[in-house]
C-alpha cells in the first residue's frame, strides 16, 4: 500500500501536480492501475471508504489531472465524461446499458481509409468508441 503510495505521489510529481493528500487520496483510486471511472463513481468510492473530499475538490483534481496529462478525459457521450488512466492513444467498447467502458487494443483494429482532413490541417488521433448493449 505504502509502495503505491509512493509511485502515485512520484507520478503526481513528474507531471507537475503537487501531491496534496486530497490528491493523493484521489490519484490512489484511478492511477494505481489501469481503470475508468466517472466523477460520481469516484466520489461515491470516497464516500464509501469514509473520505469526506466534496464534489467539488474531486471535480478540480480530475481537471487538473487531464490538464496535466495524467488522465485522459473519454466523453462517451455529451453529458457523460469517463477518466481512463491510459492516456496513450486506444479505442474502447463502451455498453450503453451498463456504463462500462473497456479498451481495445490499437492493433486489433485496422482503419484502411479515412476522410480528406480539413485543409490546413493534419490528424492528430483517431480513436474509436465501439457502442455495445448487453444482449438479453
Ligand atoms: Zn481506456
């Protein structure tokens, strides 16, 4: 536990985030590994271990976590933003009936062909969100 505490506070340091306990405590949920999360799923996960960071802290450290590169912001849809611990370019499967956000690996998927960018422009990132239910 102590170890992981170590390498999230190391990994706060290297991106220029000082590691305050909020955080800390905060970094400890999403970047100790690989997973996504919403806002709410966070704070409830606070909640639930007794912490008592208000909304609004959690909001302000995953902005400032995305602004600094230590998360990366997935808006699975307009009103529903999802923070992923790879911030390195993949796609995901997102179910619509269950929230879930998976990754897929950028080698299991091909793209053979794509629009003519906007002039002056050049592409950046190509990143798929495969939309699934669950079959019933
Ligand atoms: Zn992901």
């Amino acid at each position: 536990m102590t170890d992981r505490r170590d390498e999230v506070e190391r990994q706060l340091r290297r991106h220029g985030v000082k590691p305050t306990p909020q955080r800390l405590e905060i970094g400890m949920l999403l970047l100790a590994e690989p997973c996504h999360m919403s806002a709410e799923q966070i704070i409830a996960h606070m909640r639930a271990s007794g912490s008592p960071v208000s909304k609004a802290t959690v909001y302000n450290t995953l902005n400032l976590f995305s602004r600094h590169g230590l998360l990366k912001e997935v808006a699975v849809h307009p009103s529903r933003l999802v923070y992923d611990s790879t911030t390195g370019i993949h796609h995901h499967f997102y179910n619509v009936d269950t929230g879930e956000l998976t990754d897929i690996d950028p080698g299991d998927i091909e793209l053979t062909r794509l629009p003519d960018l906007p002039p002056g422009t050049s592409a950046e990132s190509v990143e798929l969100i495969i939309r699934v239910r669950s079959r019933s």
